[in-house]
C-alpha cells in the first residue's frame, strides 16, 4: 500500500475519536479527541484565511467518549460537531463558534451516532448510555427512547432486513449485537466478547469488530465470516480501496497494523504498518479532489492517506485489466495444483490405511486404536459442583490422552484443553456457563491404546449445549414466589418438545398429567440453587406459568418459548415480589442519589467562590509585600483545594452510585419487557419511559406486572 | 539491481530428508535433469518437456525411507543412502552396486569418489575402501553435514564435518587436523563454486573455498588449506527486512543447505542460502577475484528472497527449464521441487509459454528473436497459446475432479472398514526441533509436518511460559492448569502452514517433560506426541571454556559410580551433551545464558567436580545428583564451597540487567501523566531533564516494556531464589523471614544494598 500523502497532527488521538465534517458545507476537517478533554480540528482547506493554524482545540472539559459529526439541522446546510462525554451530549456548530444545544444525558453516553430513524422525518443524534439508546433532533428534544441488556459499546445504522430502512444495530457489552426496528428487536446475536464496533457494509451486509481482537463480517443477520488475532482491534472501517464497486474491510490494530480484507472471503488483500497503535481509520474527499481517501490516524497523531487502487498495484497485490485476468488465471492455477497436491495426498494415506487394514488389521482389527472405537458424549448435571459434566467415554480400553473443545461463551478463553492424568477410557468436563446460551461444542477427543502411545486418534464431535443446561430436572422443589403467567394454545407435548430441546436430562415421554396441571416440572438452578417450576393448567386452556424469583431467567424462557412455538405476540402478566422490592429500593436510592448530588453542586459553588476570593487577597498581600498575610491566605487556599477535591471525590463517588442505580432501572425495564412477546414488548418499554419521567412509581410497578399502564 | 525468480512448481512427491536432491550433469542434451528421493523410498529420475515433468525413470522402492542422495560427479552415478545400505544406480537407471553396511546408524550423509565411499551418521563418520571398511571415526558430536575435499596431499580425500558443539573438523582418514570454533552449532557446508574434486583447475595443496551455515543464522567463508583454516568474510545474521518495524525480531532462522551459483548472470558466483523457516535468499559475494584473494572487499548484499513456509531440504542448481538461465532447484520439507527461474516465460505457471519458448528453440529460432518474443509475437501464436493454456487449464481441472472422485471412494471404502474413520497408522510426517536462542534466553521448539497443521495442544508438569512473538496468527489459548498439568494450552491455526514455532521460557530449577499434540488436517485424523525434556539448567548453553579468574563455588563428589553414570545425571540437567562420553575424564564448560554466569565440571570414574560463579546452579545440580544417585543406590559424599566472593560477581552480572529493567518501569509510570502535562502546558522545558527525555523517548520505553513485562519479576526471583540456595546449602532450610526484606530492597533497587543484605549473616 502506497500512501498518497503522509502528516502529522503532533498531537495525542484517542482511540476511536476522530471524525470528518464539513463545518463550512464544503471544505472536510478532520476532527479528533485527544488527551485533557479537547477536541482537535485539522482544517487544511482554511489555510488562506488562516494560514498560521491549520490545527485548533475545542475545550470540552470532560472526558470524551465519542465524537460525530452529521448535518443534524438540514436547514444549515452543514455539518455540527456532535460530542459525547460521560454525562451529556453537546452539539456545537463549528462554524458559528455556538451552541445548538447542551444536554444532561442522565444513562451517560458511550456512543453516537447520526442518521436517520424509521418514523422520525429529520435526522437524528442517536446515543447509546447505560443500558439506553435515545435520539435527539437538532432541538435537542427526545424522539426516542429503549432500553438494552447492558451498556451500549457500539451504534451503526444498516439495512440488514433489505427493506430498503436502515435498522439500528446496538452492540452492547453483555457480547449481544441488537437489530433494533423502532422499538422491536428483530435479532439479538451473541458474540464471544464486548462489541466495539459496528459499521454497515453496503446492503444488508455490516461489519463488526470484537475487544479481544475479531473483525468479521454479517450478511442479513448471519455471519458470513470473521477472523480472531491475538492482539486487538481498535478501529475498522469499509472503503473501496481496489475500485470494483465492492467496499472492503479495513482494520486497524493495537500493534499498527492496518489490513484490507476482501469483505466477501476475509480474505488479506494488503496491509501497512505504523509505529503506534492505530486509532481510527476514516474516509473523505479529504483533498478536495473529487476522490474519497482513506485515512488512518495513529495515537501519536500520524496520519497516512490512500486513494483507491492508486495504491501501487504491484505491491499491493491489487491489480486491473488484462494484467488482473492473467493473475487471477496465475492463482487458479495454483490453487488447483495446491488442491490436486492435497488429494493426492489424500488418496494415498487412504490407499494405505486401506491395504494395511488388509494385510494385517483385519483379525485383529488394531490401527492407532481398535477400528471399531467409538467415543460417546452425554451432558449430566452436578449438583455438588453446580456445574454440567460432559462426558466423553470410549467404548473399548483406549484412553483419552487429551481433550480440547471449542465452544463460543463456555469458557474464559475460546476453548478448553483437559490432559487427564492418569488417561483412562472416560473424561468427565465440568462446565459452568456463565450466560444461558445455546452453544455448540465442537470437541477434539486424542485418543490412543495406551499412555505411551505416540500416534492418536483423533475424535471429533460436535455437541449442542443447550440454552438452560444449567437448570437441573427435580421431582419436588419448592414454589418460589416470583411468577409469570401467559396463555399459549399448544398442545403441552408441544411445550414438551420445547422443555427437550433446552434443558437437559428431559426424558422422551411426556409423564401422565396429575393433580390441577397438565403438565409440570420442577427445575434447580446450579448456578445459585434456586428453584424454578414451569406448569400448564389443566383447567384454564394453555395457562403457562413460570415460576422462579429471577424475572431475568423467566424472560428468556418466555422468549426462547415463543421462539420456538413462533408466537410472535404474546400479553402476560407478572408477579416478582422480591425482584419489585429491590426495584423499589433502587428507586429510592436513585432519589437519594439525585439529592445528594444538588447538594454537593451547591456547596461547590461555595467553595470554589472562595477559591477566587483567596486568591484576589493573596495578590493583594503580594503587592503589598504582606508576606505574613500572604503565606496564610496561600495555606487556606490549599485547604480549600484539597476540600474541593474532597467534596470532587465524593461527588464522583456519588455519581457512579447513580449511573448503577439508573442502569438497574433501565435493565429493570428490559427485564418486564422481555417478559412479553411484539407489540406488548415494545409498548411495555414505552409506557414505563413515560412514568419513569412523570415520577410515577405506582405506575411504573403496574406496568411491570400486566404490561399496561393505568389507562389501559 | 532489481532480481526476479519466478516460481516453478516442479514435482510434489513423499516427505523428504535434507540432501536428497540432485541434478544430474550435463548430458547429451544441454537441459539438465534431476534426481530425488523420498521418504517412500523410491528414487525418480525426471526432467521438464515444454513446461511439463516427464520421469525418465523410477527406482523400485528400496524398502526404507532415503536419506542421502549423491552424485559422483565423473562417472555419472547416483549414490543413494536408504537406512543402513548404499545403492549405486547409473545415469539410465540401473542399479549396478548394492552395499549393506553394518552401521547402526542411519546413513544420513553420503560422499563418493572413485572406489572410496564417506558415509556420516548420528555420530559416526566411516570411510569404506572398495565396498570393505578402511576407517571409523566417532566424532565429539552430532554431525550435522559432511563433505569431501583434497586438502592434503595423500591417497584419500580429507573429509570435513560440521558439528553440533560449534565446530568444523577435517579429517584425514581417522585423524583429526584441523578443529574451526564457528559462530554456532554448524548445520551445513558447501563449497564456493564447484566441489573441488570435480574441478580440473583445482590442484592439490590449493586453499579449498568453503561456506559453512550456523544454528543461529550465520553463513561463514573460509579458506581451508592444509596448514591452517581461515574465516574470510561472512553473511550477517542481523539484516532487517522491508516493511518489519525494527523493534520485531530480525534474527535469521537456522541455515539448511548452501550453494552458490551465477544465477544473475554477473559473472561471479552468487550465494544460496536455503533456511530452516522456508526463506531463500540469494547475496552477491562481490568479485569472484576478491573472494579468492582471503578476505571479501566489500560485504554480501541480498538480492533476492522469499519464503516458502516450510525448510528447505536441499538446494542446487542447473539448466532445467532449457533455456538459458541457471535455475535454482530446491526441495522442501513436505516434498516439494521447486524450480526458481530468472526466465519471464515462467511467470506462467502452466508452463504454457515455456512450451512455446521450447518449441521455437527447436525450430532453430534464433536467440534474438526470442529476445523480441512478446512484443512482436503474431496473433496467431498469441491464439495458439490461449489454447494451449486452456487445454492445460481444463486438463488440470479434471485431475483434480478425477482425484476428488477417487479421494471420495476411497474413504467410502475405509469408512465401511471402520466407521469412524480411525487409521491404522499416520502418514503424515512430524518432526520437532527444541533448541536454545542465548540472545533471548527462551527455547524454541519448531513442530514440522508434512500436511497444514490444524492446531498444537501443549501440556507441561513444570511451570513454563509461552511467550508471544510476531510473525504467526495462530490464536494461543490457555486453560487453568492444575497441580499435575500446571500448563494447559493450545495454539488455533488461522493461515495454513506446515510449519510453526513456539517460543517458551522455563524457570531454571524445576525439570520435566512439554508434550504436544500436533494434529496435521488430514483424513483420517491423527494426532502426533511429541515430548520434550525441560532440563533444571536449560538456561546453560555450552561455550569452549570458562574463564579463569572469575571465583567459583564448588561442587565434589566421590563414591563408587562410572563415568558414564555422571554423564546420564548430568544429560538430566543440561542440553547438548554427547549422547554417552567420549572420554575417560569429561570435561565441561557451560554459560547461562540470561545471565552470563558459568559452569564448569570434570568428571571421571569415582569422582566429579562442579565450579560455578552462581550458587543456584550448583544447588541444582546437587540436588539431582543426589536424587538420581540414590535412585541407583550409589553412596556419593559431596562436599560444597560456598564462596562468598561469588555473590558480589553474581549480583554484578545481573545488575546491569535488574538496573535497566528497574528503570524501565518506573519511566513507564511516568510517561502518561508527563504526556498529560505536555498537552495542558504546551512546553516542557521547566520540566527536569530526565523527564524531558522519558517524554522525548517515550515511544521506546513504552516498546521496549512491551516487549518483556514480566522481565522484572523473572529478575527478582532470580535474585531471591539465588539468596535462597546460598543459605540452604550452608545448611539453613528455611529463610523466609529474610525473603520479604529482600524483596522490598529489590523493590526498591539499589546495587549496594543488595549486595550488603548477600554478605549479612543472619539469625
């Protein structure tokens, strides 16, 4: 990759901040965070007006989290610089040097982006906090408002639906990407770690980029590919940097490593290498000449820029025409012989598996490990551990020497490996997932005769671990307070279905009805011993009542029911005492919190009046030469600076005490909502927006349990 | 000068040994051919027609893998070393000589002239007259390659080995003349220019021309003659590559095989360098007159190079393709030829245009207009070949479709056989190396197969770190170890490759095996073991001697044990010892390579001595000994000098290295909040110069700590374990209470006062 031009901004870029916009309407800036809360603008194009300053700062204050820019107010006809910092969200026109509105973003804001949402004519700001996502107009008024799982990490808009709207994707830092559809979730995903970056593709086709180092690619939803490195990815971005019409993936690396991926394979197509860590790649007409550039800045402030397929075809391996065709022919070629080298291969160690077995391994039937070996898997539940064993066991004396499994979520790393000593025929895994999460285990079993054997067997098996694996089956348990109720109509061996497909250890037949149900189990949690009943009435046709004190569980249930049966709607009503007093208390807290923090702003204001008034006297004293006077109003200068670092620690404290709380209100929210199914989610969610903001706490608690509000 | 080779994919045939590749001599024809044995034991003799291999012929399988091919050179025959015995086959393929040796060792190295035949096994160098044994040499350590020469005037050629323990040796027959220290472990040799025994030019008592390759990367030329050895010049093994950033590793891998050749067309010869991780480089050597006048004018400079991804094997030169060029051939580890051609017809790798090329050649067409070829070539020919090209395209295709249908029945069959596909034997290769980089002070252990590795799954019973290196994408994965497996780890490859390396640091003191599991991605799946040994003093490597003034701590054994008892305690404790002892009192001379503290020992029948300047060593060193003693059931009395001068040395060594280190992170600390000041103020000069310089440097420090963030820690418990066996040697089991003062003045560092709380007594 040869860059078309080279600078450097002498300055600190953060990782992820930085953006281009056009202030003026035509000429681009380059706009980037840096360190002590500034904004640094790099205008290149404003050279004639000002030709000292090609760089200024915008002091912010605060510690910024994101920075965007977008035409918010299409009646300026430019863009306005959109910044984040952890307790509000400014949107500052450039160009005016003013203001269009300052705003406290209570959920704080981790992320923002601009574009435009469904049912909302003008433009959005749209930001991601604690476990929220809001959307403001140039006005600054809330258009929109949701909740998510956890704290948002990343916001992009993509048309993953093909209905020609774009959706907003949230990626948030429980590893879930949502495709939001105004309110409605079309799709949650779970990914193997905090989701930092999301940017459409082109179409339904969007990237993503993961903390521990993924990039990869989703087509409408399912994942077309992605690559894992061991160091990490900061920044990824999609331009066309070949010029077929095709944008590929750029990512960027914490070692300074920049690569361009073919978007379809993940295939490498270049790469350049930076002294630092890059911290973000972005791409504009940035010279003025009519052609997009792609630029990347380090976090020493280096910018490189590359137009397309200007990029030195030779050394870059991206090439045209005639030369292309004759090239691409080259790799056939070779990828042909390549394969033919591997069949080869291939046919030849069959060839001799085959004529050894007949030559000798026929009566005794003894390759690496008898030929007729199998290896068997089953899931059990421990109780005394509070973890799901997997057993594999072979089905003669060979051992298992090793186990390796790979599976997304189940453990620290993306797999496991097990040396069991002494090696026998069967290895029991403990499992203990941390979420409830359908994985597949893809599990890689050595095998061999004997301890000192050299050559083993290799098992592999692919294995389902199923969403509640960690809920075990029990006759009688005790009935927890907390209920949902719902109606379905289906045929409870239906639900039995269900009830095999994700717990584990559910026998095949359904047991005959007894007593006022049609159907009822009883269920452990291993994670904290808690029990959990599901029942179908018999009286009351499809009456399906979960009970269990975690709201949160019985919300998954509910959704991964309806996710099966394919019931799109679906009204119930809850019942979570324990979980509704916590509420409670958070709520009070929250009102505390809020309390203590308008006191700790005023008595700030008091402290910091008196910081000028000392230092008003202690000038004075200078020029008086009142030394005495001076070192004392120096010394209680000092005295009230370490009081308003006091009172500033507290007031941080403080805060953060408040974003958790907020977070438990809005995931409280999310919690009552995932208990219902279409429209009564999303109206759920609405609703108690709306008494959260009217402080109407008996109505907020009525919603949470029938998923109305008063009125209806 | 801008050098392009293209690459031409020869032939894939079995895995192969190194040295199993020649090329014939020019015949009849002015295109060479060239002969290749592999692991499947059969030797193939071929040669390119219009772009195309064509057999000449193909040995029966000779019943064992081949280790060594060679050629002698006047008369036109093939030597071939298969396990013990020597087959002879002429130029038309007929086996004329079978020879079985009652060697015990494989026959990994050949040479032959005339009735006189070399051979070179693990450690044995035999010289056989007419088919009868004339000589028997066992050399100090393990041959790594050898070749012949006439350097002294005698009835025999003398025969120069390259040894493990860092040396060449020449003999004569079984007499040793000369013994050259190189810079490492010597892995091969060659000659500059022609072997001097095909060189009519080459007289008797001339200096021989010769190139060496090292371990650690080095290639070397020297000048042999019969009074003395020479090192003339050399090619570095530091050269940083284009586009790496100067902070990755620029150290070159291990060298596999040399050859030189005018493969440029300069005139003078150029200089292959075939290595262990796939690179090959080619270096101009300057003026073939300045070489041959002792010492190199000017130093080599790369031409050319790329990397292949798996070792090279061997490497030689002719006229394949039939034109004029002369073209690199070489052979890999998975079994590979590859030819390598300055000729621009080769940048077609149907071979297609090579055919045209032939084709007018034979049709008498004059060089210049082969010259012009390309610019004036009519557009029938142009149509022509975009037939031919797509005839070979479409018949490619359908191999690969024939095969695939073949691949498929034959699984079908075997899956009937065993339903789970479970093999009856591997046949998949796969071999190891572990070795010791000292300027790292980490081992390597290098994992080859013969097909695209899948994944690696490590376990080791002693604590050993894996440490992070670039230039590999495979994704590293840990699991919690228990007490029995402390580690439990296992590498995900993302890009195919045959090849891979692990680099790995263990504590000194603690022994016991690494095993790996290598699963190669073919079908049916098998997995290979590999097992190491992590030896307490893995960190020494062995060094000529020691040097006398330095005050040692001494070890004395007494009691009734053998020579070669010590011997096997001593293998349990270090690398690169001899497999038995070639002597009746051994002597060795070792250096830790993380510190640069030494070891010396000699051992005889019945008593041992141990010197060494760090009191951890010889502790350990007790401490197996008498654990391996009385397992034997030997009553040794040892006796230990504790010498109080050692620690100021020890602790003076480390220095250096604790001091940087101890630097190092506190300027780490620093960096961030001075950048934050840097920002708010706008300038620094008021700050205090040593700021100033952390802030200017700021980039490195913080490249540099990267790059070893537990280098502090692994100093400190250098230095506490040192305190440690320093007391409990002298009798003192535990000195815990002492370790928490220690570390708090190491905390703080300061050379003075560590060294005062060495030399405290205490109670």
């Amino acid at each position: 990759m040869i860059p078309a031009f080279q600078f450097a901004l002498g300055h600190q870029v953060l990782q992820g901040l930085v953006t281009v916009g056009r202030y003026d309407g035509k000429r681009p800036c380059l706009s980037a965070g840096t360190t002590a809360g500034k904004v640094l603008i790099h205008c290149p194009h404003n050279r004639v007006e000002n030709p000292q300053n090609e760089v200024m700062f915008l002091n912010i204050n605060r510690k910024i989290t994101s920075v965007v820019t977008g035409m918010l107010n299409p009646a300026l006809q430019r863009d306005v610089l959109m910044v984040g910092t952890q307790t509000s969200l400014m949107v500052y026109d450039v160009e005016e040097n003013a203001d269009l509105f300052f705003k406290e973003v209570h959920d704080g804001v981790n992320v923002i982006a601009f574009g435009h949402l469904p049912a909302i004519e003008q433009p959005v700001c749209v930001v991601g906090g604690n476990c929220s996502v809001q959307a403001f107009d140039a006005e600054g008024s809330e258009l929109y408002w949701t909740v998510t799982g956890d704290n948002v990490s990343s916001l992009a808009f993509c048309d993953v639906d093909d209905d020609g709207h774009p959706e907003l994707l949230v990626g948030t830092e429980d590893f879930e990407i949502r495709a939001l559809k105004s309110e409605e979730v079309l799709k949650e995903i779970t990914e193997t770690d905090v989701v930092i970056r999301i940017e459409p593709l082109h179409k339904c086709r969007f990237a993503y980029a993961l903390m521990h180092g993924t990039v990869g690619v989703y087509d409408k939803l399912s994942r077309a590919w992605r690559v894992k490195s061991k160091n990490r990815v900061n920044c990824i971005d999609c331009f066309d940097l070949d010029n077929d019409g095709v944008p590929e993936l750029i990512a960027g690396w914490e070692n300074g490593k920049v690569e361009v991926r073919n978007e379809k394979s993940g295939e490498v197509m270049c790469k350049d290498y930076f002294q630092a860590p890059v911290a973000a790649l972005v791409h504009a007409d940035y010279r003025l000449d009519g052609r997009e550039t792609l630029m990347c800045l380090t976090s020493e402030g280096d910018v490189r820029g590359w137009l397309p397929s200007s990029s030195g075809a030779e050394h870059s391996g991206l090439r045209s025409g005639v030369a292309a065709q004759e090239a691409k022919e080259n790799d056939n070629w070779r990828d042909l012989q390549a394969q033919k080298a591997k069949l080869t291969q291939e046919l030849a160690s069959f060839k001799e598996q085959l004529k050894q077995y007949k030559s000798d391994g026929k009566e005794t039937g003894q390759g690496v490990i008898p030929t007729d070996t199998k290896l068997n898997a089953s899931l059990k539940a421990n109780k005394a551990h509070g973890t799901v064993e997997l057993h594999l066991m072979t089905t003669n004396y060979s051992v298992i020497r090793a186990v390796v499994i790979f599976a997304e979520h189940l453990f620290d790393g993306e797999a496991c490996m097990l040396h069991p000593l002494p090696p026998s025929n069967n290895v029991i895994v403990q499992i203990s997932p941390a979420k409830d999460v359908q994985t597949t285990m893809s599990i890689k079993a050595m095998t061999g005769v004997t301890v000192s054997s050299v050559q083993y067997h290799v098992f592999e098996l692919n294995y389902v671990m199923p969403k509640f694996a960690m809920y075990h089956q029990v006759d009688e348990a005790p009935v927890p307070s907390g209920t949902v109720n719902f109606v379905v109509q289906e045929r409870p061996n239906h639900i039995w279905s269900w009830l095999q497909r994700s717990f584990i250890s559910i026998p095949e037949q359904m047991p005959a009805p007894s007593g006022a149900n049609v159907l009822e189990v009883n269920f452990i949690s291993l994670r904290t011993n808690e029990p959990l009943c599901i029942t179908v009435s018999k009286e009351q046709a499809g009456l399906m009542t979960i009970r269990t004190d975690d709201m949160e569980t019985a919300g998954e249930m509910v959704q991964d029911l309806c996710n099966f049966l394919q019931v799109t709607e679906l009204e119930s009503t809850a019942n979570f005492p324990a979980e509704m007093e916590k509420f409670q208390q958070v709520l009070t807290r929250v009102d505390e919190y809020n309390a203590v923090r308008m006191k700790l702003t005023a008595e700030m204001a008091d402290s910091a009046n008196l910081v000028k008034a000392l230092i008003v006297k202690a000038e004075d004293y200078r020029m008086l030469s009142d030394m005495q006077h001076l070192k004392k109003a120096f010394s209680s200068l000092q005295q009230t600076n370490s009081d308003l670092i006091a009172e500033y620690n507290k007031r941080a404290n403080n805060h953060q005490q408040l974003l958790a709380q907020l977070k438990e209100v809005n995931m409280m929210i999310q919690k009552a909502a995932k208990l219902r199914m279409g429209h009564a989610k999303s109206r759920v969610v609405a609703a108690c927006r709306q008494a959260i903001k009217q402080n109407n706490i008996m109505g907020l608690f009525q919603i949470i349990r029938t998923g109305h509000d008063a009125s209806g | 000068m801008d050098v392009q080779l293209h690459r031409l994919d020869l032939l894939q045939c079995g895995a192969l040994q190194p040295g199993t590749l020649e090329v014939l001599p020019v015949g009849k024809k002015k295109q060479q051919k060239i002969a290749v044995g592999d692991d499947s034991g059969v030797l193939q003799v071929f040669y390119l027609k219009k772009g195309e291999v064509q057999y000449e012929w193909k040995s029966p399988a000779l019943g064992r893998e081949i280790s060594s091919v060679v050629m002698q050179m006047a008369k036109d025959k093939i030597f071939v070393g298969c396990g013990q015995s020597i087959h002879g086959f002429t130029r038309k393929g007929k086996e004329f000589v079978k020879i079985k040796t009652n060697l015990t060792e494989t026959i990994h190295h050949l040479f032959v002239e005339e009735n006189m035949i070399w051979t070179g096994g693990e450690y044995i160098l035999n010289i056989y007259d007419n088919c009868k044994d004339y000589g028997f040499v066992m050399t100090k350590d393990r041959i790594n390659d050898l070749t012949c020469a006439p350097v002294y005037p005698g009835e025999i050629l003398s025969t120069i080995v390259a040894c493990q323990d860092k040396c060449l040796r020449v003999f004569q027959g079984e007499k040793v003349f000369h013994e050259f220290a190189v810079e490492g472990s010597a892995t091969a040799l060659g000659f500059h220019g022609l072997s001097p025994v095909d060189n009519p030019a080459h007289h008797v008592g001339d200096p021989v021309q010769m190139i060496y390759g090292t371990e650690q990367g080095v290639v070397g030329l020297c000048s042999l003659d019969a009074k003395s050895m020479r090192r003339t010049g050399g090619v570095s093994d530091r050269q940083n590559r284009p586009g790496v950033g100067s902070g990755a590793s620029s150290r070159r891998p291990r060298v596999c095989c040399l050859h030189t050749a005018d493969v440029v067309k300069s005139g003078a010869l150029d200089l292959l360098v075939g290595r262990d991780d796939g690179t090959l480089e080619l270096w101009n050597l300057g003026d073939a007159a300045a070489f041959a006048s002792q010492r190199l004018e000017q130093a080599p400079t790369p031409l050319w190079e790329t990397c292949l991804q798996e070792s090279i094997q061997s490497l030689s030169s002719g006229h394949i393709t039939g034109g004029d060029y002369m073209e690199v051939i070489l052979a890999t580890y998975s079994g590979k030829v590859l030819a390598f051609t300055p000729s621009g017809a080769a940048r077609d790798p149907t071979g297609t245009q090579m055919a045209k090329q032939e084709e007018r050649e034979e049709a008498g067409a004059s060089v210049m207009s082969r010259m012009v070829k390309g610019t004036k070539s009519s557009d029938l020919e142009q149509a022509e070949m975009k037939q031919e090209r797509s005839r070979r395209f479409q018949a490619l295709e359908q191999e690969v479709a024939r095969l695939k249908a073949e691949t498929d029945k034959a699984r079908k069959d075997y899956q009937n056989l065993s339903s789970e596909q479970i093999a009856m034997q591997t046949t998949t290769k796969v071999s190891h190396r572990f070795g010791l980089t000292s300027e790292e002070a980490c081992y390597i252990l290098t994992l080859e197969s013969q097909a695209a590795i899948e994944l690696i799954a490590l376990r080791a019973d002693v604590e050993v770190d894996l440490l992070d290196h670039s230039g590999t994408s495979a994704i590293l994965s840990r699991s919690r170890g228990d007490p029995q497996n402390p580690l439990l780890a296992y590498y995900r490859m993302q890009e195919e490759g045959s090849r891979f390396q692990i680099r790995m640091r263990t504590v000194e003191g603690l022994s016991g095996t690494l095993s790996a599991f290598v699963v190669p991605e073919t079908q049916p799946k098998t997995a290979h073991l590999i097992t190491v040994s992590i030896k307490p003093l893995a960190l020494h490597e062995k060094i000529p001697e020691v040097s006398p003034e330095v005050p040692m701590n001494e070890l004395r054994l007494s009691g009734p044990f053998s020579v070669t008892d010590m011997h096997s305690w001593l293998m349990l404790c270090v690398n690169e010892l001899p497999s038995r002892p070639t002597d009746d009192e051994m002597v060795i001379a070792y250096r830790s390579t993380f510190v640069g503290t030494q070891l010396y020992g000699r051992y005889s029948k019945g008593s041992a001595i141990f010197r060494s300047d760090s009191i951890t060593t010889i502790s350990v060193l007790k401490d197996i000994i008498s654990k391996e003693a009385t397992a034997k059931k030997i009553q040794v009395q040892m006796h230990v000098d504790v010498n109080e001068e050692t620690f100021g040395r020890f602790l003076e060594l480390v220095h250096p290295k604790l001091n940087y280190q101890h630097a190092l992170t506190q300027q780490v600390r620093m960096v961030e909040p001075l950048r934050e000041v840097q920002l708010q103020e706008g300038e620094t000069k008021f700050l205090h110069p040593e700021l100033q310089s952390v802030l200017d440097q700021a980039h490195e420090i913080q490249q540099q700590f990267e790059l070893q963030p537990q280098k502090l820690a692994f100093l400190h418990n250098m230095v506490i374990s040192a305190y440690r066996h320093k007391w409990r040697l002298r009798g003192y089991q535990s000195v815990d209470h002492r370790i928490k003062d220690l570390q708090k003045l190491l905390e703080s560092y300061n050379l003075e006062s560590v060294s005062a709380f060495f030399s405290e007594s205490i109670d």
